[in-house]
C-alpha cells in the first residue's frame, strides 16, 4: 500500500511540475494562465486523493460513509431514502451518510468496479445472493456478528436468519425487509379472453394445467402482442424465471444443503419443454425483468409478468390502466414454492475501523431502532423480517398480496458461485430460447455452476 | 535543421536535452498511461488474477484455455465479422455519398453533410435509446412499418434473435460512423485536379471511367485513412454491444471488448481478461502493419 | 446526339441518388428527430402501441422529472493541502453531468494540443538520441484500443486514487498518442531556415518554439482540438469503468443510467437523451467550419 501512495504523489508531483514547466516561457500571460491550470489540476488531483483517503474525517470532525442501495422498493427513490438519511443525521450528527442508487441491469459490474477500483461503498444495501454468496464469500465484507445479537437473532425469523449467514455461520447481512416474489396477469385481458376460471382468484394460485390452458385461450384472444415473455437479456428479474420454472412440475434449483446446483434435473426439462411449445410464450433475449415489466404495465403488450412484486405495482400505480392480479407460479401440486426476497444492509471491509462502526451505527438505526424502523421498511414497500406490529394496518394492497407470504420457499441463492451461476442461467435460456434441446442446456448450465460453486 | 556537416557533439547534446525536454510532458502521459498499463496487462495475463487474492502465476494456461473458450471464439468471429463488413460497407457507402453531392449547388451539399455527421456528435449512448426502441419485438417502428406493409409476415425480435442481432448491431455502428468518411471524401473530391477530369471528357470518356482512372487514384490516400480510423473504430464497438444485447441472445453478439468486460466485471477473471486483451492488441497490430505497408507502397 | 444521352443518363442517376441519399438522412436524422419530440410526449403518447409522429400535446413533464430526480453541487473545488473546500449551489443532477461532461472535453481538449504540439515539434525537428524509438512506440500504440488495457489501467488509476474522478478518464485521452503522431505531421512543415534565423537572432529553445514553430502548426492544433473534444464526448467505455457516483458522472453514463433504472419511462430516457444531445449539436452547429476543416486537415496529415 505504501509505495501506492509514494508512487502517486511522485506522479501527481510530476505532472504538476511537468505543466508549469511547459508554462515557464517567455510569454508572461500564457504563463500565468498556465500556472493557474497547474493550480486547479493540482486541486482536483488532490480532492480525488482526499476523498480516498482512509480514516479521513472533514473539519467538522464527521465520519463520512457511502451507502449504495440497490431500487428495492422506494429505497431507489431519492426523495425518501433522503427523508430517511435525514432522521438519521437528526439522531446522529457525527456521521454523515451520501447515497448512491444503483439499478439491477449494471449495479453489480458498478460495484465490481469500485471494489477493484479501491473505493467500494461501505454500506451496500441488498440481498443474500450478493452480500453473503458472492462478496461476503470472497472475503470481501466484514462479519456481522455484532449486530446479531441473541435478543436479535429471537426477535428474526429463522428462515432469515439462515439466509444471512454463510455455511460457516458468519453473518454478512442484516435484514431489515423481506416479501415473496410472484408473477402477475392482466385481469381485464383474462377475463375477456375467458381464461379466469382456470385460476383461483381467492387464494391466487392454478395449476399447471391451468396456466396452459389460460396461456392458450388469451393467446386466442388476441389482445396483447404476446401472453408472456421469458425474459433473458441478462440477470435483471432473474428469480421470476427460476421460479416459473421450478414450480411448473416441482424441480428444484439447488439441493437442500445449499452445496450444490441440481436445476438439470427432469421436472425443470419438462417445464422448458412445456413453455417452449406454448404458442404466445416467447423465449426473449432482448428483455430484462424491468422491460418485461415495463411491457406489461402498458397493458397491451404482454398479458403476464413473471418479474412481479408489491413494490411493482406500487411504483407502476400511475401508468396502469387495467386491472392487476398478482398471481403464484402454477404448480402440479398446488403448493407453489415462491422466491423470497431477503433485503438488508452489508458492510463492505474498506480497512477503516471508524467506517465500520459508523456503517454499523447506521444500519443499527435503521432496523432496530424503535421509532425509525416502521419507516424504514415502509420505504421499501415490503414487510418486516421480525414482528413489529402490522405497519399496514388499513393498506388493502398490502393485505392483498400478504397472502402470498406463507408460499415462501426454501431461500436457495446462497450457494457459493452465485454470481456465475445466475449468468449461466441467462445464457441457458437463450440457448433454449434459439432451440437447443433443453437437457442439454440444462446439463451444461449445472455443469457451469456447479465448477463456480467448486472454487 | 542543418544536415551537410555532422552534427558535433555538443550539438547533439543539446538536440537531445531540448528534445526531451519538449516530449517530458506527453510522454508523461504515454508511458503512464497507455505503456505502463500495457505491460501490466502482459504481465498479468500470465497469471491467475481475480478479486481479492494474492495472483498465481499459471504462464501460458489463460491462453490456452483461450483457444479452447468456444465463447471466446465466437466473439473473436463476431469481432471479425464486424470489422469486415462494417469496413467496406462504410468506405462504399460513404463514397458513393460523397461522390453524388459533393459539387451539388448552394448548401445542399453541407445540408447533407451535416445530417451524416449527425449521429456522431450524438454520441451512440444517445442515440442507442432510440435504436432499442425502433428494433423493439413488440412496439417497435420496424415491426410496425415491416407488419403493416406486410413485408414481415409477423413480429421479428430483431435483437433477441441469433439470425439478426449481429446484423442490428452492424447497421447501427454504421449509421455512426459514415459521418467522418463522408466529410473527408467530400473534400478529397472537390480538391482532384478538375483540369485531368475535363482534358480526359474531351478525349470522350465516360463518367465512370473518368470516376475509376482519375478521380479513384487521387483520392486513394484518404481511402486508405478512412480504412485505418473504421478500422480501429469496429473493434472499439462497445457501447452499442453493452446497451442493447449484452453480447446474448446466446452469445451471438458477443465481441472481445465485450467479452473482456464480461470476464473481468461479472465474473473477476482479471488475468484472463487480460490475456484475451493482449490477443486483441496483437491481432490490431498485425492489421495496422499490413495497413501501414500498404500506404507505403502505394 | 449521343454524348446528349450521356448527359441525360448521368442526370437521371443524379437524380435518384440524391433522393435516395434523402431518405438515407432521413433515415440518420430520425434517431434525433425522434428523441427531441419524444421528450415532449405525454408518457401516454410514448408508449401507445401506435408510434405517434408528432406530438398531439407538448408537456414538458418529462424534464420536470429530470431535473427534479436527484441534485448535486454544481462544482466543487478543494483546496490542495489542506480541508478548505468550495461547492456550488445545489443544482440538479443533470446539470452537473453536463458540466462534468463538458470539463471533460475542453481540458482534455486543452491538455492534448499542449503536450502533443511540443512532442510532436520535438519528434519533428530535434535529432535527438532515442527518437526513432520513441516515434515507433508512437505508431504502434496509436492503432491501440485503449479499451484492451482497462483492467491495469483501472487498479493503476486505483493506486494513484484518481479513481471515480474525471481525471481518470481525461488522462488516458491525453496519452493517446494520435495527437503526436498529428502533431509532427504537421510540424514537419516548417522550414528549418526560419528556426535558423530565430537562433542566430538568440531565441532559446522555447522561443524558437513559441516564436517560429506554434504559429506555424496553428490550423494542426485547431485539428487535433475538434478531434480530441468529439473523442473524449464520445468515450464511453473508460467512463463507464472509471466513474462511479453521481457527483462525477457525465452525461452519457448518466443518460445509461436512466436507462437501466427507468425501463418503464421513455419519456424520461428520451428528455436525458436530448439534453445530452442538444448543446454537442448546437457546437457542431455552429463550429461546423471548423469541424470539418479540422477533421479533414487531420486526416490529409495523418
């Protein structure tokens, strides 16, 4: 690290003093602009520098920490997270947060970037996939524990609990909301095209059989360009398309135990196979879940979504101008295994222990702190990872889509070699998509993961 | 400079400690920031470099995984698929532009030129937007002109399909590189010596033999130019790749600078990256000297 | 009679390329036609299944939304050595990615017209030990896509903490060689007698230079400056590794960035898109002399 820092000042030295040599002329003038062009590029060289620099705390004695957060709810939407960020300051004015908002098409090659680039946020705000299966298994992330106290560890629920913490028991994350992640149809479109009765509106969940039987009679209607896409330009929504997949005959992703990717296995074959031949049912790998989602909120282009969630229609809410039924994947069994979301916050090791404290102050306020965590769960437009009371009391939107709560499944996406698997998964669709055979694919997508899973 | 008598050695003292003193400051920024990181990426190429772990020097195992990567390939193919068709098709394109409004009357001529500029001042990001939307499967301008003409029978999902993405992304690379050949041609047009064109109608040829033996030869050292900056420009295609397809559907789009990106970015293989990056350097610089010997003998 | 038919064909196929080259740049202009009206569409218009060609109503919603997303300090500027630091006033964000965008380009711009005009001025009339080598490496890095090198030079830009600041990407642009190259294309033109004269009448080195050589390769820098500002407006790739918070962002990435956050609002896209466009244009507009004498100088030299 040290010969970094000699090296960089050698170079900025040089540079400096390498333009107010070329500025030392005859030409009076020309000089004194020169010198002052030194000046400001001098400045600017040491402003990055001061920004990097660790342990750096302003005049005004404040700790500064960044905190990049991904749009999970209106934690993407400046106006609140601001609001939050001021109750927090109010609370505690040593410690200044700025925020960056990330999107899930490049948010996580951002990251990468800034990890490579030495100034990794130093709270990121996301899911166990990415906080304990990819960055905390690198290493990359500080351990948790602390804030897992006992008192904590009761009040969260098991099943979260487990998700934040690797094979080892170290915690990377800390949650503060969680949902179930569904798909949707356009009402209006349904029961135009008579494919409602092969729901159940009440409970929100049909069969396989019934979700091919609808496909095909909307199809038939003609009213949206297409019924459904399978979206698979890249990771953004990905969890939609495993889910869809999974629940239409059972399949699983990932062995119970976490270790091991076994989504080539034959119920997952079929599924491919039956979606495949489903006339109004594209493989597109031109979309992402947020261009899927965009395309059925216009309300005539597609007649389902697979990338859907409370947040969704929330945000959606103005632009929709029919009828929303959030729906579970179809199953054979009726017992849909719906995809949770675990959303929290992790600390990124950027080798500065007032950061961490700070980022740990933070994140301690935010989740626990008594009169600021209903607020900050509300942001998120999802539900509490522990018993708080109802936060939604009178919310029917909410209520509607709390039904889909006990569906939640096995929280699966903290397998080592995440970040590799779900680009194969990607790739394996489009592969399907452009006819491979899906076996095949399936087979080469396990063998994929499971190497990334190995190392 | 004085070149009969040999330059004395103070001279040549003098010469070198002047002449270095007015390269110090360019070549501050040459060997800091284009040799430096050249050799760091050689070097790192032989090892087995990712996020947070000490390198592991492997020698020449990324480049024979290299040659064994289908994906890799497959991108090395596009790249070269997009190089010698977007080339040509730029130089013909913009030549035949060029030569059909270059002595029009009053500002149509700059009219046109500019319009063809147009694009690159744009900047493709910007212009991008537009293109995502135009090659749209559902609402897209193209499916609804192709559909309502009937010239497509149905919706093509122009970028989501192996057949046409690579085509999209070529045409569109296309649109924004024209401008620069089209304003060079123009003016190697307007400066071919006009007195060889009209001693040559006098002896009775025809236009196009006066375009291929008089006008051809003159302007050919700008042919050449344009070839070098296209060139260099298809390989550099990125922003459109990473904008649109992501290098999918099925790798169909991939590129190397993609590629690099994807590997280093998505999956942390640094020295891979790397390696596939010198490939890519070597390949540029075969081409540049094949380039280079051919303005020579020319 | 027959020479007649000649020119008769001639005017015929003159004619139809012209009306062809017309709908070609109808074709090229549509892209920008489309994204100017587009930000002026209701959110309605834009996403009706039937492209609407020209607006039915003119909102201006669609900037109201851009420049009420996010804010940040229209500059900063520290203090070297010590904690001193001045910001701007709050502006939206937007703004400030044109500023970014537009300080990129001029010193950029700036940077590389000075150091190449003195190398290539060196490379040209000094014989000095080393300078075949020294051009060589030139020549060969010049074909170089800088893009090969990104990985070094994102841990080098990491090490010197230029990282997620605009030099990171201004500096890689000045290092680009080409300007050199150009530079001593054009510095080969000056006669040695005039230096000559200057030495005898006791002008130092940089007054034979400042004097003799930078009038002379004056119409080479105005080249080399058009050149490097399209270039580095046009440089995405290193911005997009090299920045990464929304104080440092320029406006094409910034403009990507709605993109992937904003799949449901073209609208918004499309307002980003023209204010990205709008003030390049209109400098193209206006410069366009000049855009074209340089671009067609630096390629008669290059």
């Amino acid at each position: 690290m040290k010969y970094r820092k000699i090296l960089a000042m050698a170079l900025s030295c040089v540079m400096a003093f390498s333009l107010a040599a070329c500025g030392g002329g005859n030409a009076d003038k020309k000089e004194d602009a020169q010198s002052d062009k030194t000046q400001e590029e001098d400045s600017n060289t040491e402003e990055a520098g001061e920004d990097a620099e660790e342990g750096e705390s302003s005049a005004s004695g404040k700790t500064k920490i960044t905190l990049w957060t991904y749009p999970i709810g209106n934690w993407g939407d400046s106006a609140t997270v601001e609001g939050l960020l001021a109750n927090f300051h109010a609370a505690h004015d040593d410690i200044e947060v700025s925020v960056e908002y990330l999107d899930y098409a490049n948010g996580d090659d951002q990251i990468n970037t800034a990890i490579e680039g030495g100034q990794a946020p130093d709270i990121v705000m996301e899911g166990p996939e990415r906080l304990v299966a990819n960055w905390g298994a690198k290493g990359l992330m500080v351990d948790l524990s602390d804030l897992w106290t006992d008192e904590a560890k009761e009040a969260i629920y098991d099943s979260v609990e487990n998700a934040c913490q690797n094979n080892e028991g170290v915690f990377y994350e800390y949650p503060l909301c969680m949902t179930a992640h569904t798909m949707a149809i356009n009402r209006d479109v349904f029961e135009k095209a008579d494919a409602l009765q092969y729901l159940d509106e009440e409970k929100g969940t049909w069969t396989t059989e019934g979700f091919q039987k609808a496909v095909e009679a909307v199809a038939a209607s003609g009213q949206t360009t297409a019924v459904a896409a399978v979206y698979c330009k890249g990771q953004g929504g990905d969890q939609g398309t495993r889910a869809l997949i999974n629940n239409l005959y059972g399949g699983t992703f990932t062995n119970p135990e976490h270790t091991e990717y076994t989504a080539n296995n034959d119920e997952n074959v079929k599924a491919l196979e039956l979606l495949k031949s489903l006339e109004g049912i594209n493989f597109d790998a031109s979309l992402e879940g947020g261009d899927e989602v965009n395309m059925f909120c216009n309300g005539s282009t597609l007649a389902m979504a697979f990338c859907w969630n409370i947040a969704q229609e929330k945000n959606n809410a103005e632009n929709l101008g029919f009828d929303v039924l959030p729906m579970a994947f179809p199953t054979e069994s009726g017992d849909p295994q719906l995809c949770g979301g675990i959303w929290g916050f992790g600390i990124f090791d950027n080798d500065d222990d007032a950061k961490i404290e700070a980022a740990k102050t933070f994140i301690d306020f935010m989740a626990n702190d008594e009169t600021q965590v209903a607020e900050s769960v509300k942001a998120s437009s999802y539900w509490p990872v522990k018993d708080i009371g109802n936060i939604y009391e009178g919310d029917e939107l909410m209520t509607e889509y709390s039904k889909f709560i006990p569906f939640m499944g096995d929280y699966y996406q903290v397998v080592s070699g995440w970040a590799e698997a779900r680009t194969a998964w990607w790739n394996m669709l489009q592969q399907v998509g452009t006819g491979a055979d899906a076996k095949t694919a399936l087979d080469e997508f396990a063998a994929t993961a499971n190497t990334a899973a190995a190392n | 400079m004085k070149k009969k008598n040999p330059m004395s050695r103070a001279l040549v003292r003098r010469e070198t400690i002047a002449g270095y003193a007015f390269m110090v400051p360019s070549l501050i920024f040459f060997l800091g920031f284009v040799i430096y990181p050249m050799v760091q990426c050689v070097i790192t190429s032989f090892f087995d470099s990712t996020m947070n772990r000490d390198d592991i020097f492997i020698g020449f195992a990324n480049y024979a995984e290299l040659f064994q990567d289908s994906v890799f390939l497959g991108a090395l193919k596009n790249t070269i698929i997009i190089v010698v068709v977007s080339v040509p098709l730029t130089c013909i394109f913009s030549l035949w532009v060029s030569s059909v409004i270059y002595d029009l009357k009053g500002p149509l001529c700059s009219a046109f030129r500019c319009i063809f500029y147009l694009p690159v001042v744009t900047g493709s990001v910007a212009v991008t937007v537009v293109w995502k939307w135009m090659f749209n499967n559902y609402y897209g301008i193209f499916n609804y002109i192709g559909t309502n003409t009937g010239m497509i029978k149905q919706n093509i999902n122009w970028l989501g399909d192996e057949k046409f993405a690579l085509g999209c992304i070529i045409l569109i690379l296309l649109t924004t590189s024209v401008g620069q050949p089209i304003v060079l041609y123009v003016s190697a047009l307007n400066n071919v010596d006009q007195s060889l064109v009209e001693a040559a109608q006098v002896d009775g040829a025809t236009k196009m033999q006066c375009f291929w033996k008089i006008k051809w030869p003159q302007i050919m050292p700008t042919t050449l130019y344009i070839l070098v900056i296209t060139t260099i420009n298809s390989f550099q295609c990125f922003a459109l790749i990473q904008l649109l397809t992501s290098g999918g559907p099925n790798h169909s789009t991939d590129t190397i600078m993609y590629y690099i990106y994807y590997n280093a970015f998505k999956l942390y293989r640094y020295g891979y990256g790397n390696a596939m990056g010198v490939i890519l350097a070597i390949i540029i610089a075969i081409l540049s000297a094949v380039q280079f010997k051919m303005a020579k003998t020319d | 009679m027959k020479s007649n038919t000649n020119v008769n064909r001639s005017t015929i196929y003159k004619v139809i390329s012209v009306v062809a080259i017309g709908i070609f740049a109808f074709l090229f202009a549509f892209p920008l036609y489309w994204i100017i009206t587009g930000s002026f569409k209701t959110a309605a218009a834009i996403n009706s299944p039937t492209p609407q060609w020209w607006p039915s109503e003119w909102v201006m919603d669609n900037y109201q939304k851009l420049f009420s997303r996010q804010v940040a300090p229209l500059w900063e500027i520290h203090i070297p050595f010590t904690e001193t630091s001045f910001a701007g006033p709050e502006v939206p964000a937007a703004l400030r990615w044109l500023l970014n965008t537009v300080f990129m380009g001029v010193v950029s711009m700036i940077l590389t017209c000075i150091t190449a005009a003195m190398a290539g001025y060196a490379l040209a009339k000094k014989r000095f030990i080393g300078r075949t080598i020294v051009f060589s490496a030139i020549v060969c890095a010049m074909a170089l896509p800088k893009q090969v090198i990104l990985i070094p030079l994102l841990r080098e830009m990491s090490s010197l903490q230029l990282y997620n600041t605009i030099w990171a990407v201004i500096f890689p642009i000045v290092g680009w060689p080409f300007g050199v190259f150009l530079m001593k294309q054009f510095a080969e033109g000056i006669p040695g007698e005039m230096m000559e004269a200057a030495r005898i009448d006791g002008a130092g080195e940089w007054k034979t230079f400042y004097t003799i050589a930078l009038p002379l390769i004056k119409p080479g820098i105005g080249a080399l400056a058009i050149f490097t500002f399209i270039n580095s407006w046009n440089d995405y790739f290193m911005q997009l590794i090299m920045l990464s918070s929304t104080e440092t962002l320029t406006i094409s990435l910034g403009i990507a960035k709605l993109q992937a956050e904003n799949a449901t609002d073209f609208g918004l896209i499309m307002a980003g898109a023209s204010l990205a466009a709008i003030p390049i244009i209109i400098i193209f507009l206006i410069f366009q002399k000049y855009f074209t004498k340089g671009i067609t100088m630096g390629a008669v030299k290059g």
